[in-house]
C-alpha cells in the first residue's frame, strides 16, 4: 500500500481530547470540508497570536496558501492586516482582505513592523 505521507486516517486522544473546537455557527458539512491549512491558520490567530479586532497583522509571504487563508480569517476577526507577497499577488491579497500590500521584491517592510508596537507578525514564508 502506498502511503501519500500527509494526514493519518485515525488518530489517538484521550477520552475529553479536542483538536480544534468546531465553531457553533460553522455547519458539521461545511466543518468537514476545511482542510489543514485553514484550521491551521485559525487555530494560530486565535489562540496562539491572539488575534483581536482592531490589532494589526503583518503576513510575510502573504500569497502563500496557508498565509492567504490567515489574511482572509485575521480580516473576519476585525484585525488591520498587511500582507507582503509579490507584485503579481497584490490585487489577490487586496481582494482577500489586506488593507494594505507591501511588494517584499521591491520595498523593506522591517521599519512599518519595528514602528508597530502592536503589530503581530506571521511568517509564512513560501520561497
């Protein structure tokens, strides 16, 4: 048998184990579909960066697939999010929710993230 080396089909928790607690409003359909990546990204902003409306995100590699998931969930969570990704992705990040889209082949955007004493960086660095 071959093995695609990626998700098991089973996996072990203790009796009250969760993995990620499936959001109320979120159908058990539609749960089923999310794949990895997006509950990854909520999983990341939501309880280890601790996302909240109105704090600024800063996503390196923002055009990435996981990244491009994190900006559309940071811009459903209320955050000001800046993306970096390269010129071509610019109006993709814009239509995902990035209030603002630095072109990282082109401009330095360490002193916007140095001046941000409540900018919270996620590097999702796909080169």
């Amino acid at each position: 048998m071959r093995s695609c080396r990626a998700n098991a089909s089973h996996i072990c928790l203790d009796v009250f184990g969760v993995l990620i607690k499936k959001p109320d409003a979120l159908a058990h359909e539609d749960a089923a579909a999310i794949c990895d990546g997006p509950l990854t990204s909520l999983n990341f902003l939501r309880e280890v960066a601790e996302v909240r409306a109105g704090q600024k995100i800063l996503i390196l590699g923002a055009s990435a697939s996981l990244c491009s998931v994190a900006v559309q969930t940071a811009t459903a969570t209320g955050a000001e999010v800046t993306g970096t990704c390269s010129a071509r992705n610019a109006d993709m990040m814009a239509a995902l929710g990035a209030g603002r889209v630095i072109d990282d082949n082109q401009q330095d955007f360490t002193p916007q993230a140095a001046r941000s004493a409540l900018c919270r960086a996620w590097v999702c660095w796909a080169r």
